[in-house]
C-alpha cells in the first residue's frame, strides 16, 4: 500500500500537507487510502499516484499521452485485444514487447498478452485513462467504428434485400456487457452506444427525421452530429433500444421511460432511455451515467479558493439548508454528490430522496420519488425524518410542501441539501416566496445558496494565447474596471484552443464549474423578511464579498481555463 511517506520523499508534497491529509483520513474513518486523500485534495493528481506505485513496485512508469509506440509494436496485438486488455505495445525488441499498462503485476493478463502476441511481455505503468485514449488515438479506433458502423448497415440491407426477418436480439443480456452480437441491427445499436461511451458523451440522442435518422452525442454540454441513417434502420433500431430497456416495443404512441445497466470496457454504466413519439417515429435519448465518475471530490469542481472554503464550512454544519441552483444540466447533482461524499464518515445517517436515484453512493441510505405509490417528495421527506437523519438530500424543491418540511427539518437540527431553478443565488429567495413559503422560515433556515454553470474548458494539448483588448469584456457585461491593464495599453492576454486531435476539433476538452456562492447574513436575513427584491439582496450579498457568476466567469477566462466565447454561451446567452 501506498505510504504519504513515499509522496514526500518524490517531493510531491510537503510534511505539513501529508498531516493534514492523515486528519482528514481520520475524520473519514481512516478507511480511505492516503493517496487518495491526497487527490481529493488537490495535492497530487493521478499520474503522480500512478509514478509512485511503480516506483514502490519496481515497474518504470510511462505518459501513454505523450508515447509514440513503434508501428511494429502496434501490429503485433489486434486493436480489439489492445482495448480490451487495457495495454498500449510501445516497442519490439529482441522477441519482448514493452507495454504499457496500469496493472503491472497482473499476470494472467500478461500471460493473455503473450499468447496474443507470442512474444515475451515487459510491463510498464501508466495511468488507465491516458492508455485508453492512446489506444483509440494510435489505432485510430474511430476509423475501426466507421468500418464496423458501414458493416453493419450493409449486411443489414442485405438481410432486407434477401427478404429475412429483422433480428434485434435477445430481450436479455445474461452477463450485462453491451457487446457485438450476430444481427446487423443489434451490432449497431451497440456501436452506437460504446461509441458515445469512448467520446464521453452525457447524452445519445436518436432522431427520426423524414429521410432516415440522426444521431448526436452531448459532448461537454453541447450536441454534435455523429451519424446519419436511412430510413428502413429506424424502426428496428429503435426496437432494438427499447427491448435493451425492457420496454413495450408494441407502445409507439406513447412516451416511455427506463434504464439499462451495462458494463463497458471493465467499468459500470447506466444508461436512462427515454422514448417520445413524435412525426416521423419514436425519438429516444439515453442519459449516460458513469457510476464510476460521480466520486469527485469538492476540490475538482473547479471552485476559485475562497468559495472552496466557505464551500467546506458550510457542509461542516449541523443543521441548515444548502442549496444548490441553476438550470438543467449545470452539475447541481455532481455538487450535491461530492459534498455528501465529503461528508459521510461512517458515524452519521445520510438518507437522500431523488427523482431518480441517478447514481449509487457508498454508506449513503438513497430513495427514489414513486408518485403512483405515494412516494413524492413531501412524503419521502416525512418518512425520513422518522429514521433518525443526521444530514438530508431532497433531490429539488418543487413545491409549498416539500420546501415547507425540508425548512422545519432544518430547524430542527439537521443539514439539509437541496437544488432549486433560479438563474443566480439571491433569486433563490424570491422563488421560494413566490412558492408561498414563509419568509421567516426561508431567512432562519437557510444558510447558504450555490448558484453554478458548466463551461467547457481548453483543451490543453492545443491551448494557445491570443490577445485581446479590455473594451471587448467590459461591452459583453463583464464586470471589469476601465483602467485594468493600463500599463499594457488595454490589451490582455487569454487562451483559446486552436482544434487538434484529442480535442476533435472544437478546441475545448472537458467541463468546470463556475459558482457564485451566498452566504446568508444578517443583513440578507432581514431583507428576506421584508420580501425584498432579488437585485437588492444581490448588491447586499456582493458588498459581504460574494463574487458574481460573471466575476468568477471573468476570473477562470483571465487565468487560461476557459474563454470569452464559452462563457457568453453560458452565462449570457
């Protein structure tokens, strides 16, 4: 096991941040590893974990994103075993093939490797994420899809022009793997899927249009075009979905919902599939959820330092609410997530109810919304408050009730977490007045608001600076004094991404958050009483120091995280 000792000697941290680390290891129970302590917060990142197992286990470590394996290498083990395996052959050298790996010492996948390739295995370590990228970039695996996607839809037509029934598979899988099948139809529908498991995509959406069908993927928040088919794939591909989500597929008239669980390359998966009829067929979309990916710690959410602390002093309360506001599709679930991981130790009762429970959390009691059964929201909370709760998650305040007993709750000793529909944080008590919730139990209850927005960032391996002049923020709105960068003539120097590879072009790579965190205070408290307008709670909230969503915005544009294009797409559009 890893030791911090060992971080230390790297030089990777000091002995004061490995005591402070070995504190919060024991405030969780001292279950949790101490290298991953020391990612969440922030101290070490994954390479530098993966760099020291090796060095611990006596394997050389290698950046599978920077490795340019030899062409010979590569040939010797199929693209199909590579990603399967997990491994990247890097060189050939006197009948030994150097992989890289991020399980080194496992070796009965090396003996498969061996047999796969017939030569003899020298294992490398690396980080798995990058190894799988480099898999797809070095194989050139999108290619493989288009091949494989082509195939398909020929041998479909095939099976059409031979007159053959349409196969679209068996109703269950027995091992949950979405993998290749023999029916054209059913191959097909699994590309479509692993597919968007590969580009990371949040969404599948399958359009029917009036010359075939249209599918794109939600990549970082924003839908792109992936594929187009024809006509006579739409009926059986969307059979094919539903019977994946054990759904009527004799109903055509009428929306559906339901989930399928799968297991993709080695890690868990649940996909939410949801059907509505419209002119030309049923349009399905499928909710992609990692489960693996919802453990981030608050840390990586990209909170500026300051809101990250008052962030940690909030959910170190014993009774009030959080909330947590924004549109649909702003990571308020992934916020929620990551504070009650912070939070939960062991030795406290966390009981959630959602509307769906969307991912499964460890040591945390979760409910689902079950309206035709009686399980809503207000009734879910009631139930739970007889269960001896120390902290509660209702998954969103949507009516008088729920935020009514969720505030009482609060009052009564226990910390409460919630979200909201507001555009920024001090509408969060409008909306609640306008809901008819008392003003006195809002501004007693209450303790702080989180409003937040997703925003793409640069991608990294194609970042470069541009300049620009300090009119073209302050005439966007962004809230900049006129004299900033005076000694440079106005002019300041952002990042933008210029397209590459890794990136497909779009020149952004990933999403963080931008906040605007309000702490309540006894000024804010009073006005909330008076039923005051939001805009004079927002200049009370800013003159105690809360900053915007344009001043955080404006912050990560200066600091090279994102640019001015995205945040205007978010913020101000």
């Amino acid at each position: 096991m890893l030791t911090g000792e060992l971080f230390v000697e790297e030089g990777l941290i000091t002995e004061e941040q490995l005591e402070q680390a070995r504190a919060k290891q024991q405030e969780s129970g001292g279950n949790e590893a101490i290298s991953s302590i020391l990612i969440q917060l922030g101290m070490i990142d994954e390479r530098d974990k993966v760099r020291a197992t090796g060095k611990m286990w006596g394997v050389p470590f290698v950046d599978a994103s920077l490795s340019e394996p030899q062409q010979e290498a590569l040939d010797s083990l199929q693209p199909q075993l590579a990603k399967r395996f997990g491994v990247l052959p890097l060189e050939v050298a006197d009948d030994k093939l150097t992989v890289a790996m991020s399980k080194p010492l496992d070796i009965f996948l090396i003996d498969e490797i061996r047999l796969a390739t017939g030569l003899e295995i020298e294992p490398m370590i690396g980080v798995e994420k990058d190894i799988l990228e480099a898999i797809v970039k070095h194989y050139n695996l999108e290619s493989h899809v288009v091949e494989a996607l082509s195939g398909a839809l020929r041998d479909f037509q095939l099976d059409q022009e031979s007159g053959g029934a349409v196969d679209i598979g068996d109703e269950d899988d027995e091992d949950g793997e979405i993998g290749d099948d023999d029916a054209p139809i059913v191959r097909l529908a699994s590309l479509i899927i692993n597919q968007a498991v590969t580009d990371r995509a949040s969404d599948i959406h399958c359009e029917p249009r009036k010359d075939g069908m249209v599918v794109r993927y939600r990549i970082d928040g924003v839908l792109m075009e992936t594929m187009r088919l024809p006509r006579k794939v739409v009926a059986p591909l969307t059979n094919r979905m539903k019977i994946m989500s054990n759904m009527d597929i004799a109903e055509k008239r009428a929306p559906q919902d339901n989930r399928i669980s799968a297991v993709i390359g080695g890690k868990p998966y649940d996909f939410r599939v949801s059907t509505l009829p419209t002119v030309f067929g049923e349009k399905v979309v499928m909710r992609v959820l990692d489960k693996s990916g919802i453990n981030v710690g608050l840390e990586r959410l990209g909170f500026l330092p300051e809101n990250l602390a008052k962030v940690e002093d909030l959910a170190a309360r014993s009774y009030g609410i959080i909330l947590v506001t924004g549109p649909t599709g702003s990571g308020k679930s992934t916020t929620l997530y990551s504070i009650l991981n912070q939070i939960s130790n062991g030795q406290n009762n966390i009981i959630t109810i959602e509307d769906p429970v969307e991912y499964e959390l460890e040591g945390i009691n979760q409910c689902g919304v079950n309206v035709r059964a009686g399980m809503t929201f207000a009734a879910g909370l009631r139930a739970m408050l007889r269960q001896d709760p120390d902290v509660i998650m209702v998954g969103e305040m949507r009516d008088n009730e729920t935020a009514t007993i969720a505030m009482e709750a609060a009052l009564t000793g226990h910390l409460v977490l919630s979200t909201l529909h507001t555009n920024d944080a001090p509408s969060a008590a409008t909306r609640l007045i306008d809901m008819e919730v008392e003003p006195f139990l809002i501004s007693s209850s209450i303790i702080g608001v989180l409003a937040q927005r997703l925003v793409r960032q640069i991608c990294p391996h194609c970042k470069e600076p541009e300049t620009i002049h300090r009119d073209q923020l302050i005439r966007y709105g962004f809230p900049i004094n006129p004299n900033f960068a005076e000694e440079t003539g106005g002019t300041i120097t952002v990042f933008k991404g210029s397209g590459c590879e890794k990136c497909k072009q779009t020149g952004y790579k990933g999403r963080t958050g931008i906040h605007e965190l309000m702490t309540m205070t006894d000024a804010i408290r009073d006005e909330v009483l008076k039923k005051s307008a939001s805009h004079q709670i927002r200049q009370l909230a800013v003159d105690a120091g809360m900053k915007t969503l344009q001043m955080d915005a404006l912050m990560k544009i200066l600091m090279g995280v994102t640019t001015v294009d995205e945040v205007l797409r978010v913020v101000y559009a």
